[in-house]
C-alpha cells in the first residue's frame, strides 16, 4: 500500500524525481495516484479547457467587432459617394455644370 505524495525541496537531483510536477520550488512526487493528485490534475485540465474557451470565444468577439466596423465603414463609404453623385447630378439638372464637363470627369 503506498502512502501520501512527499514533498520535497527542489534540487539537482531531478533524474531521481522523474515522475514528479513542480510547484512554486518544491515537487510533488507521485507515489500514488489516489491521494487527490488526479482531482488536481482533472481541475487543472478543465480550467485549461475552459481558459482556451474562452480565449477562443474572445477571439470571436473582436473578429465580430472588426467585421462590424468595417461593413459601417463600407456602407458610411457608398452613402457618401451616393450624395456627391446626386449633388452633381443636381447641379447638371440646375444648369449649374455643363454635362459635357460631367462626360469628361467620367
């Protein structure tokens, strides 16, 4: 039957401590897997998940953003185009500007 995990100081000795994880400078050793160390090793993996979830989610989030800021710029773009196009086609339409000045610009 094997016993609690030991804790022991880090040292240069680390090819004796080949099964262990570090931990803020000392190394838990597995001397057996039942002592809690998989609960550990399982909320470790789900918090990993959940991180990478959530990055993912945020990586989402800002492509929606960019994809929104720039279909307003475009449409911000064809507006302002539309208005210059029928302020001088209003002028045309005033005699203000000769069409054949419109012809040349085109």
């Amino acid at each position: 039957m094997r016993g609690p995990p030991i804790w022991t100081k880090t040292l240069d000795i680390q090819s004796q401590f080949a099964n262990c994880r570090g931990n803020l400078g000392y190394r838990i050793c597995d001397r057996s897997e039942p002592w809690g160390v998989p609960k550990l090793d399982q909320r470790i993996v789900a918090l990993e998940e959940r991180l990478q979830r959530l990055k993912q989610r945020h990586r989402r989030s800002k492509a929606r953003r960019r994809t929104r800021g720039s279909r307003r710029s475009r449409q911000d773009e064809a507006r302002k185009r539309d208005l210059v196009g029928a302020v001088i086609l209003a002028t045309v339409a005033q005699g203000k500007l000769e069409e054949l000045v419109l012809r040349g610009w085109l």
